[in-house]
C-alpha cells in the first residue's frame, strides 16, 4: 500500500482526521527529532523539541501555506525551537560525556564500539561548532536535506546555503583531523 504524500494528510488533517496526524508523526518523528539532537546535542531536549513542534503542527496547521514542501515547514519549526532552547539556556557548552548519539546497531561488539566512539566524537566536534555551522551541517548530512530545502527551511539563498556548507565542513573537518575511518 503507497502512502499518502505530505499534502494529502495535511489536508486529512485539517478536516479532522486524527490518523492522517498519526502518519504524519510517524513520518517525521525521527527526522525532526535527529535534527534537534543534533542541534541541541541532549536526548531530553531533542524529545521536548519534537513533542513541542507536533503541538505546534496542531496549532498552527490552518497556518501552513501548502505552496510550500509541509517538510520543510516542520522542519523550520524544529530548528527555530531548537536554537531558541540554545539561546534560552545558553548552551553553548560541549556535550555531557556519556551521551551518544542515536544510530543503528551493528551485530559485531567491536563495530558497535567504533562506530559509538566514531559517533560520540563527532557529535563532540559539531557541538564545539557555530550553531549555524551545526544547522547547515545537520540539514544536509544528517536530514538528507537537498540546497534548496536547506534555503528554505534556512530562509536563505542557495549560493548562501552552498557557501555556509562549504565553510562549515571545513571547520568540521579541520576539528576532526585525526578521525580516521573504520577499516
């Protein structure tokens, strides 16, 4: 069975129908919630941040333009609520140490192992970065977002977007120089 696209459920949803809103949670829970981790860099606030941005897309979906991808609407909001709980909390700090980020389990221990620590110094890197450079970053890397949805959600032009990206990828990879793939 195909699913429904975006604007289909939006429009279930605007005439009431709760499991047109369930599809669309269950869409984009993981990608918004992965976008505000990675922002935020804490599994508690990233859980707040996703929770909050569904009740906004209750609230507010009388407001959503359909002349626009629902996705990156969503996704807008998630980065809007993520920095405001940066700059509310002034956390601008590196990550706590023991926390990880999200990711897929491998069967072999030693392969979990690198890939957790792999991961962990990462996510330690994009934390020390701008909070711009973390949004560029996560919007194309980690959301598979394409320059275009980037300047929208971003409210940017797409050379800006592209130029940002260049700049931020440096920074990241000047912080991870001696990251050394997986064999």
């Amino acid at each position: 069975m195909l699913e429904d696209p975006d604007d289909v459920l939006v429009r279930r949803c605007r005439d009431g129908d709760r499991s047109a809103f369930v599809a669309l949670v269950r869409r984009y829970r993981g990608p918004i919630y992965n976008c505000a981790y990675r922002v935020l860099g804490r599994e508690e606030d990233a859980s707040d941040v996703t929770q909050g941005v569904f009740l906004k897309v209750i609230q507010r979906l009388d407001q959503y333009d359909p002349n626009y991808k629902f996705f990156s609407w969503i996704y807008r909001m998630a980065l809007n609520d993520s920095l405001n709980l940066l700059r509310d909390r002034s956390r601008e700090a590196p990550m706590e140490e023991g926390a990880e980020a999200p990711g897929d389990e491998r069967s072999n221990p030693e392969v979990q192992a690198n890939e957790k620590q792999e991961a962990h110094r990462i996510q330690q890197a994009l934390m020390s970065m701008k909070v711009s450079d973390r949004a560029v970053l996560t919007l194309r890397h980690f959301s598979d977002c394409s320059y275009e949805e980037i300047a929208e959600i971003m409210e940017l032009e797409v050379k800006t977007v592209k130029s940002r990206l260049f700049e931020a990828r440096q920074r990241l990879r000047q912080l991870l120089t001696d990251l050394r793939p997986l064999s």
